[in-house]
C-alpha cells in the first residue's frame, strides 16, 4: 500500500488524516518528507505594499504622525 498524506505533528506523535486500514500493533514502514511552508515570511506585508498609496488622505495622517513624534517631551522623572 502506497499513502500520501500530510498529516499533523506534534511532538513526537504523527496523526495521520484516514484511517490505514491495517491491524493495531501492525509494523508499517514510514518514509518521511518535509512539506515546504504553505506561505513565506512577509508574504502578507508584501502583497499589501503600496495598498495606501493612492489615498488622498494618507499623507496628512503620516505627517500628524511624524510632527506628533517630533513634539518635545518632558524628562522622565519631572513631575508637576
């Protein structure tokens, strides 16, 4: 019997998605190969970039941002 299935670990444990078919205690041979990940790192931040660029209004809310970081700020440690 040949199978192909992408089962779930855990551990050390290998939960298959279907049943065998084969006796409890039967030896069965097992041949491992690692799946590729189903997405790559940043691959949502890619397919999102430049979603806002186009919006009129986006500027103006970065560059509230931007002055509101630039504002001066009271020490650490001064209280009033």
């Amino acid at each position: 019997m040949n199978l192909s299935s992408r089962p779930n670990r855990t551990g050390k444990t290998i939960e298959l998605d279907e049943d065998l078919g084969v006796a409890d205690g039967q030896e069965v041979e097992v041949q491992i190969k690692i799946a590729p990940p189903s997405r790559t790192w940043g691959e949502g931040n890619l397919r999102t970039a430049g979603a806002l660029a186009d919006d009129p209004e986006w500027d103006a809310i970065m560059e509230e941002i931007h002055q509101a970081r630039k504002v001066e700020r009271r020490p650490q440690g001064e209280l009033e």
